[in-house]
C-alpha cells in the first residue's frame, strides 16, 4: 500500500476532490478544528475532510484512504471526552457524518426510529416528542452529540439511573468496516438471537471497527407524568445520602444529577452541592412519589429549593447541570487564568458502595493537593471527577495528576466498579483499561480485541491508537 509520506496535502486533496468533489475541504483553518476534541488531548492536523452525504461516500473516502496510506476517522460532532475522536497518526483523513442526520423513519408501534448517524441527540428527541415518544439516552452535550458518536462511545446521559446507557437502546446499525463491506446487524423486533452478538460489539468501538451509516433506534414513549425535585445540601456525604435512601424506599428515579459547592458557585447556584431528582409516574400517582421523594432528601439532611410536576419545567431547573463542562472551566479560570485544564474522570461504583467511594474520593483530591470538581449522574453510580490542572505545569505537578487519575481508577475497581462508564476509553484511558484487565487476571481479554480489531479492521485505517493499549 503505498504511503503518502512524498505526497503533499494538495494533491491529496485534489485526488479526494476528483472522487467526492466538493464534499473535501481541506482549507487549514477548517482542518484544525478537526485536530481535538473536548478532551484535554491534542492532535495532528488532519490531511483533510469529507462531508459524507451517503454510503457510498462512506465507501469511497475509506478506498481513497486505504489506496494511499492514509489513516481514516469518523466524526460527529468531537464532543468526546477522552480523547476518542483526535487525530493522533500523521496523515489522517476526517469523515465527518453531521450531513447524514436524516430521520428515515419513525414506527409509532414498534417504538422504533431508524436514522442517519449524524443527526443529533436534541433534533431526535424534538422530533420524537410530537410522537409521543423518546429515545431516553440523554447524554448533558444533547444539544451537539451525534446519535452516531453516542452509539460509536456506548455514551449514556441523565436518565441512566432508570434507562441505563446506549447499547440497550440500540436494537440494529448498518456498519461499513475497515474492509469496505457493509454489514447489517441486530433486528427491528424486541427480541434477537441471530448468532454472535456483532451488534453489540460495534457498540463502543469508537469507530475503530467501523463506521455506523444508519441505527435502528428502540424508543421509550415519553411519561404520563414526571415529578422532580432541586435540593441542596450542606455536605456531599448527606446528597449521597438521600440518592441511597431513595433506593431503600423503591423509588426509581429516572434523573439523579448534581454539581458540587464550587461548581455550583461558579454557575450562579450559592456555594451549596446540588442535587436535581426526578422520575416519571403515572398520573395521579404525582404527590405520592413526590413526598416518598421529598422525605428521602429531607431525611438525608437537604433542604429542597425547587418543585416540578413536569419534565419540561425539571429540564429547566436543570439547565445548570448541564453546564458542569463550563461551570468547571470557570473554577479552573479563577485559579489559574487561561492556563487551565479540566480532566474529567468517569468511573462507576454499584450503588451501595457511593458513599465510601465518594468520600475516598475526596480525601484523595486532598491528600494529591490537587483540586478535585464533582458533579455529574449519580443515581446510576457514574461520578465525574474533575481534576483541575496546569497546560503548563511543571514536570513534578503532570506526575502527580497521572498518579492521581490511576488512584481513582484503581479506588472505582477496588469498589466493584469501572474505570469508565460513558465517556468510552479514546487515547487517554488506555492505561486505566489495561489496568483493570490486569488486576482482574483477564489480559486475554485484551488479546481477544485486538483480534477482534484485525478481523474487521485488518489494514488499522479507522481511528488507530484509539481503545486498545
Ligand atoms: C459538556 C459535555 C457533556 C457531556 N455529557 C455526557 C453525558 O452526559 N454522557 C455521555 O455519555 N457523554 C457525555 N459527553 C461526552 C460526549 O458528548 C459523548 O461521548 C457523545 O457521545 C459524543 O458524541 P459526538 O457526536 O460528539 O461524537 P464524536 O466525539 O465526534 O465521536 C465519538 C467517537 O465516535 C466515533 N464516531 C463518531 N461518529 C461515528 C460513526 N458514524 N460511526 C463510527 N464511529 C463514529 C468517533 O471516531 C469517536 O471515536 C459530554 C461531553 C461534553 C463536552
């Protein structure tokens, strides 16, 4: 396979050009934009960029791609956290799906929506809704996330503590592998057993197998009724609290949500750790669950701020949450002015073992002297830890965050958990996978991906360094 090393970006692009016209771009300040992600991780500058319209396109940027040594990267919208969609290997070509975002079809009955990859998360479910109905992964960058980058992460979302994270919602995907087939995977029914689950093995591979061109999607019909709850707490140990105490009263909560003192501070929120908690019930059911849910807070110790008796106005009451990305660049600005960086973590520990695991957590932040932001979904034991850093700290300081990011990791498995839960492994994770195979006696696990990765993917063209340590 010849390389590109002797051929420059032009006639890279004109070669690109002849085969998809004006869907290339390769003007370099368009290009950089493609170089990272919304991790902390740099990259290369890409060779150029495809705007893929269809399948077909899909299927000749991956031959262009493969007929020259280039190396091949799907992208929606780079909202990923870990590094997963940056650029690493010189001479990369960007595919990127956001002009494949069509709703092809919506069932009222089956409960299933069939789309393009590239359209994203908010734009479905607006659309859903006047079906009455929802795709419940509900990821707090909706607004920009891709359907297609939630599927390739495995990304999860809001309502986690309820409807769990992508894969289940996931019922079949068309893929194009780093061979150039297409295939066809998972069923339209609720039920499947067709073989080898590849479906599901697609799901999380962070487009290093291939590249999803269109998902069927299973829906959950949107609540007769929700109730909700803002609370705040004086303490993180009692918002924990009366996450675990809603579990002991049967309360299924759909939304558990929080953002910690300064965070919550830095949006505006008064210096108290936040929790929003709601769930939906059935109509006439409101004021039951209302005050199971308001006695599980007030028992904990927190006072509740806010009452919603609908999801709209709990969305709304929410809207801080969703920019804990922000709120901690903020936190991060006050410190150390523009030469800060915030990495968030994404562990999970099974319920019961929050409270420990918080608290360790904390003290770990502390005993590192590094400052440790927490917010994120907690109902479903997910915690996002984020750990506020230096660009450019000194040699002894990057130490000290890479140890730190190991302790969390290694605190998540001694807890029965994961070192990552939704945010999938990208670049910067690859260490703390290799890690947890390892404490649990299971490298062959890792042996049994990267044959996975050379059935399907056997040139190493689509997104390589990513995933496997
Ligand atoms: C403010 C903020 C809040 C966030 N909140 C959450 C959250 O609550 N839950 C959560 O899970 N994540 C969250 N994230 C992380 C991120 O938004 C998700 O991982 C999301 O799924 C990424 O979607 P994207 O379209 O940006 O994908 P991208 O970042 O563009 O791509 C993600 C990965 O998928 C691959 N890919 C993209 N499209 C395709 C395709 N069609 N076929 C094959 N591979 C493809 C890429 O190569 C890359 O490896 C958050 C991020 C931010 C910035």
């Amino acid at each position: 396979m010849p390389a590109s090393a002797s051929r420059s970006r032009e006639s890279l692009a004109s070669g690109l050009s002849r085969v998809l016209g004006d869907k290339v771009v390769s003007e370099v300040q368009i290009l950089k934009l493609y170089s990272r992600d919304a991790s902390t991780e740099s990259g290369v500058l890409p060779v150029s960029l495809v705007f893929a319209e269809s399948v077909e396109d899909v299927r000749a940027a991956l031959r262009f791609a493969l007929d020259n040594g280039l190396k091949l990267i799907a992208v929606g919208s780079s909202t990923s956290l870990a590094g997963n969609s940056v650029p690493k290997a010189e001479d990369t070509l960007i595919l990127s799906m956001e002009r494949m975002s069509k709703i092809l079809e919506i069932s009222e009955i089956d409960w299933v929506a069939r789309v393009q990859p590239g359209i994203r998360v908010d734009e479905l479910n607006y659309e859903l809704a006047r079906h009455g109905l929802q795709w419940p992964v509900d990821p707090a960058s909706s607004k920009s996330a891709t359907v297609g980058g939630v599927i390739a992460d495995g990304g999860g979302g809001t309502k986690g503590a309820k409807y769990g994270s992508s894969p289940y919602w996931i019922s079949a995907l068309e893929v194009v592998t780093g061979t150039g087939d297409v295939l066809r995977l998972g069923c339209r029914t609720v039920k499947c057993r067709e073989g080898y689950d590849l479906l599901h093995l697609f799901i999380g591979s962070e487009g290093t197998l291939g590249i999803v061109t269109e998902a069927t999607l299973r829906l959950a019909p949107l609540p007769e009724a929700f109730v909700g709850v803002m609370a705040e707490f004086d303490g993180m140990g009692q918002l924990v609290s009366s996450v675990v105490e809603a579990r002991r009263r049967r309360l299924w909560l759909m939304v558990t949500e929080f953002l910690d003192s300064e965070t919550s501070e830095a949006l505006g929120l008064k210096g108290k750790y936040h929790l929003w908690a709601g769930t939906d019930v059935n109509a006439g059911s409101e004021e039951g669950v209302l005050s199971k849910l308001s006695g599980a807070v007030t028992d904990a110790g927190g006072r509740i701020v806010a009452v919603a008796r609908n999801m709209a106005d709990f969305m709304t009451a929410m809207a801080p949450r969703r920019a804990l990305y922000s709120g901690g660049l903020n936190v991060g600005f006050n410190m150390y002015g523009t030469d800060a960086l915030v990495f968030w973590e994404d562990i999970a520990v099974p319920i019961s073992e929050l409270p420990a695991a918080v608290e360790e957590l904390l003290k770990l932040g502390k005993d590192f002297g590094i400052k440790l932001l927490l917010g994120g979904h907690i109902g479903d034991g997910n915690l996002h830890p984020g750990l506020l850093v230096r660009r450019n700290a000194p040699e002894d300081e990057v130490k000290r965050y890479m140890s730190l990011i190991e302790k969390i990791g290694e605190l998540a498995i001694r807890h029965g958990g994961t070192v990552s839960a939704e945010h999938g492994i990208g670049v910067q994770k690859k260490g703390l996978i290799s890690m947890k195979y390892r404490s649990a006696g299971s490298e062959a696990a890792l042996e049994a991906m990267r044959s996975v990765k050379r059935i399907f993917d056997p040139h190493n063209v689509l997104n390589p360094g990513k995933v496997l340590p």
